[in-house]
C-alpha cells in the first residue's frame, strides 16, 4: 500500500509540473533511460529525447490537464491516468494544420511504467483525428 501511495504522490507531481510547463521538473522525475510512446508516432528513448519533445509542446501548445484520475497497481510498479487536456494551437506545429491559437478539449490518458521511485516509461494516448477536427473547425 506504501508504494503506491508513493506512486500517486509522483503522478500527481508530474501533472503539476506538466500543468506548469515545467519540462525541467518532469525530467527530475524519470530515469534516465525513460522510453517516450508517443501517440501515434515512434517511442523515443532518454531525457534528451523527452526534453527536445516538451520544450517543442511548450512552443507550439498551451495546455492544461483537468479531471484528473490517477490508477496505480499495489506494488507500483504500473499506473495510468485518465484526464482531459484543455489547449490552445498557438503555433505551428510541423506536419500539422496551421495554428491560429484554436481552442480544443479531448479526453486522453497515459500508461506509465516505474521502478526505483522513477518513470520509466511514459505512453500516451489521444484521439488524433479528433484533435484535428477541432483545429480544422
């Protein structure tokens, strides 16, 4: 029960830091080699990779997680996060639609594996296709 206590403690602070545009503050909660599924597109592996992925979100995205419900099994070792991202496209982001600063709300969740007190691996999930119908609106 401990651990995963402590494991709703970490996933509760890196929502705060990502609420927060605090890339710096999430890497001090992953390990070195965390693995970065991204949502539909290849897994990244490394801080570095995970830094070059957030300081371009923080560019071209402002968004804001709200309803926030945290899972985490009893050793802590594995936890999940359902919630709604609420976002503005301020700018362009490559591949994508031109950003105007539209306005856009989608369900979302991520997958996370841990060990040692760290994220090892992050997989997020969002409707793409949604997320592009809003943006096109």
């Amino acid at each position: 029960m401990e651990q995963r206590l402590k494991t709703y403690a970490l996933m509760q602070q890196y929502y705060d830091y990502f609420n927060a545009a605090n890339t710096d503050g999430m890497l001090t909660l992953l390990s070195d080699d965390v693995i970065h599924e991204i949502n539909q597109g290849e897994a990244e592996q490394g801080m570095a990779a995970f830094r070059d992925f957030f300081t371009r979100m923080n560019r071209c995205y402002r968004e804001q997680v709200s309803d926030l419900q945290l899972f985490a099994n009893e050793d802590g070792t594995r936890a999940a996060a359902e919630f709604v991202v609420d976002g503005e496209y301020v700018a362009t982001d490559e591949g994508l639609p031109p950003a105007t600063g539209q306005a856009y709300q989608l369900p979302a969740g991520a997958f996370f594996s841990l060990s040692d007190g760290k994220i090892r691996r992050v997989t997020m999930y969002y409707n793409l296709q949604q997320w592009l119908n809003q943006v096109h609106a």
